[in-house]
C-alpha cells in the first residue's frame, strides 16, 4: 500500500473514494463534512438519510464507517465516518481514531476499490491535536500498509501547516 500526503481541497480528488469526518447522524455538517455535502449535491444527503439508524438519530457511530456513492463528486464513493471528539486524551480517543482508518479501509477492500483520501479526521470541529492525531493515522495506516493490496492512501490535508505535520509523521513513523 502507497501512501502519500498533500495539500488539497478533498473533494476536488477524482479516487475511488473520498473519507468524509462526518457525525453520527450523517445528515451533513461543517468542515469538510459541508463541503463534501456542498460538492456532491443533495442526491449524497438523501442516500445518507436512506442508510439505517442503529439507535435514533445514530447512522454511524464513531469509529465505524459506511460507504455511499460520491453523486456530483469527481471521487465515485464516500466513505463517512465519525471521529472521536477529544476529551483530553484519557476516554479511548487514540483507538477510536484508529477504528476510523481501519474500518474505512476494510470498506475500501470490501468493495474492491483501489485508491483513498484521508481528511485528517477530528482535527477540526472534534478538537483532536493535530501532532497526536497524525501520530494515530500514520501508525494505523503503516500497520495496514502491510498487506500489500495495491491500495494507494493519500492524506488530504486542508492547510500546509497539517501538511508539513503528517509529513513530519510519516517521516518519524517506523518503516
Ligand atoms: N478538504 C480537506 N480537508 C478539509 C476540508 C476540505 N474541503 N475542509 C476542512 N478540512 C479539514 C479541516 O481543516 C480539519 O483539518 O478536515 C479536518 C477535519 O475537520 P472537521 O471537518 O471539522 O471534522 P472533525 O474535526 O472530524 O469534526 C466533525 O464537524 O463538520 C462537522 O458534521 C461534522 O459534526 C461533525 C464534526
């Protein structure tokens, strides 16, 4: 699995599927869950409301992840799932963060596709430090870039400064 990180708008990305850092009710939102939502059109929010509720209001809880199509989007799915909101470190934060990246990959398998973009998922609205958060993802990634499946991972990052971060990350991280 290749893994690469650059400065991009993530829905600007023609891959086989774009990750959406989206809430439990998956009805849209800020960040880049609007601006998914803004790009793929209200065909995404429709499929979203189609999706089943496990308990009310809840179409995804946080860790897990669920695929729709990517509608207006250049990327043809969208994988939404719900990052930890940061509570200071000691509520099982880092493993949930770990679960997003997992389990967005495991769908990513299930359907037979190739290539994925990452936002860096809880570093906005959820208040995830950004240093920590990238420590997760690459580690998760790193360890699921062993099985060498033809899999191509870029980390979408919104700003240079997270850019130069996950860079940083991925230069840190052992190989
Ligand atoms: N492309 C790539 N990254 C983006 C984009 C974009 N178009 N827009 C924002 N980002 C980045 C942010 O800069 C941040 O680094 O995505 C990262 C995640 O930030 P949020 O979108 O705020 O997501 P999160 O912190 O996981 O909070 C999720 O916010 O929008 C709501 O409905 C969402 O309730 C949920 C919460």
């Amino acid at each position: 699995m290749l893994m690469q990180v650059i400065r991009a708008d993530i829905t600007a990305l023609a891959v086989d599927a774009i990750v959406n850092a989206a809430n439990p009710s998956l009805l849209g939102g800020g960040g880049v869950d609007g601006a998914i939502h803004r790009a793929a059109g209200p065909a995404l929010l429709q499929a979203c409301r189609d999706l089943p509720e496990s308990t009310p209001g809840v179409r995804c809880r946080t860790g897990e992840a669920c695929i729709t199509a990517g509608f207006a989007l250049p990327a043809r799915h969208v994988i939404h799932t719900v990052g930890p909101i940061w509570h200071g470190g000691g509520h099982g934060e880092a493993p949930l963060l770990a679960l997003c990246y997992r389990n967005s990959l495991r769908l990513l398998r299930q359907h037979r596709l190739h290539t994925i973009a990452f936002p860096a998922i809880s570093c906005g609205v959820y208040g995830y430090p950004a240093v920590k958060a990238a420590s997760v993802a690459v580690s998760t990634l790193r360890d699921e870039l062993a099985a060498d499946d033809g899999i191509e991972v870029t980390l979408c990052c919104f700003s240079e400064e997270m850019r130069a971060l996950v860079e940083h990350a991925l230069d840190d991280a052992p190989h």
